[in-house]
C-alpha cells in the first residue's frame, strides 16, 4: 500500500510541478479541467444514492459543470475575478456545511439532499475558480495557500497524535482532536510569521498569500485570517468524510492508486480557495 502511495505521489508532482512552473495556461487548463471534471463525477457518486445515479450520470454532470461554467474562467483568468461566486460558496460553508457536521446530512432518499449535493458541487466549481485566479495572480502565490492547508494539516496530525484527548468530531472521524487542530493552526501562524520577518532575506517570500495580507491588514488581520483558513480546511475535510460515511463509501474513489479519489486530496482545499480568493481580491 505504501509503495503504491509513493508511486502515485511520484507521478502527480512529476506531472503537476511542470504545469505550475511552466506557466502556460492552456496546458495548466487542461490539467484543471480534467481534475475538476473528476472532482464533479466523485461529487454525484457521494449525494445521490448510488442506485438511482447509473453509470453515466456521474460522468454527463462531471462535464456539465467543466466545460460551461469553469471553461470561461480558464479563458479570462487574468481578469477573473467571480466574487459572488467566492463570497456565496463562504456563505454557504458557514451557513450549511459548517452547521450540518453538528446537526448530520440528512438521509440519501431526502429531497433536501438533492439540493445539499447541489450546492455541495457548486462549492467545487467556486473552489477551483479560486485556484484559476490564485495561479493567474503568481504560482508561488497559489503554492503559499496550499501550503497553509497542508501545514494545517501535517501539524494537526502530529499535534493530535501528541496532545490530542478531546475529540474533534468523533461520530465523523474519530481520529481528530481539538489539539491537533490548534496545533495546526499555531504552526501555519508561525511559518506565516517566520516568511514575513524573512522576506527581505528571501525575496520571493513578498509574493505570498500570508506576506500579501500582513502589509495590508497587520498582524491581527494576518492571525483572523489564517484561523479563518485553517477552520475552513477543517470543515472541508470533515464534510467530505461525512457524505462518504452516509454513502457507505471509504474513499470518493479509485481514481489516484493507494490516495484513494481526487476529493479525497482536495477535500480541505474546497472551502478554503474561494474563501482565499475572495480575501485576495480585497486586498
């Protein structure tokens, strides 16, 4: 299992690092396209019940969404700038899927269900719209949002297997704990703080995410922000295990050998780009 996991690691960012670096945007399109459409057909398999979908379903909406609405987006993406779109996936994240990881889903045969898996794989259209417009401002700038989710992870999981003794959300995944995630939320403020003492030594640090929102809203607005990020990534983590504990489902798929599926990589991602967009976009 674990030699599979690093063969696959191996490939992605044999295949992912040029396509960031090269910066050209018909091949960075391409590549967005084909994950967002996989993202979208995980989605449908996960809201729908798996009896009424059918085979193909999954794969039509998967190019219902790819082609017309994030297609355009590929197009424009220096001046790309969809706020409401950003603004009401946050809103729908804290107003919806925040609450239900408390209250629950409600069951696959709910007509209520139908319209949560809809705005569940709006939300991902937001996502990677965010994504387009991070990577139009700057690769290192996209790279520095990501690193705060992966940080906020890795720290969690360390935190959690030290400290942890409260659960987090035990009924959705047992494993995480309220010390994993303040510890994972302390780490991603202290290597925020660390790039902004060291930009001067390191000048590409000036083009970060953290850096970028440090010059402009200070340090109170840099600590909100990244504890704003960090809850967010939490959420998506744990909404995603909750629609694959009601599916019956370990992982979203089969799609990256030994990682389970796309949504399984980028599930902390989701609610955190459009959130990460949006903030950008005020700055």
């Amino acid at each position: 299992m674990l030699k599979t996991r690093v063969i696959t690691a191996v490939v992605l960012l044999a295949v992912l690092l040029p396509v960031l670096f090269l910066r050209e945007m018909a091949l960075f399109g391409l590549v967005v396209m084909l994950f967002f459409a996989a993202a979208v057909w995980e989605a449908y398999r996960l809201v729908l019940p798996q009896a009424k979908y059918g085979k193909l379903m999954p794969v039509v909406w998967a190019l219902v969404f790819a082609l017309p609405i994030l297609g355009p987006a590929l197009g424009t993406a220096e001046r790309f700038h969809p706020m409401w779109w950003w603004a009401g996936a946050a809103l729908a994240w804290l107003l919806l899927f925040l609450p239900m990881l408390k209250t629950g889903l409600p069951p696959l045969d709910d007509p209520k269900s139908r319209g949560h898996g809809l705005l569940y794989m709006l939300s991902l259209v937001a996502a990677f719209m965010g994504l387009v417009a991070l990577y139009a401002h700057s690769t290192v700038y996209l790279l520095s949002v990501l690193v705060i989710v992966w940080v906020a992870d890795i720290g969690a999981y360390f935190s959690g297997k030290a400290f942890g003794k409260h659960k987090l959300a035990p009924s959705i995944s047992p494993g995480k704990s309220w010390e994993g995630a303040i510890g994972g939320c302390i780490m991603v403020i202290a290597l925020a703080v660390l790039s902004v003492f060291l930009m001067d030594r390191a000048p590409w640090l000036a083009d970060t995410f953290a850096v970028h929102v440090a010059v402009v809203w200070g340090w109170g607005g840099l600590i909100l922000v990244l504890v704003g990020l960090v809850a967010f990534s939490i959420a998506g983590d744990l909404a995603e295990s909750q629609l694959k504990r009601r599916a019956g489902l370990k992982d979203s798929s089969s799609l990256l050998p030994g990682h389970g599926g796309v949504l399984d990589r980028i599930d902390a991602l989701v609610p955190v780009l459009p959130l990460a967009a949006l903030i950008d976009a005020a700055l």
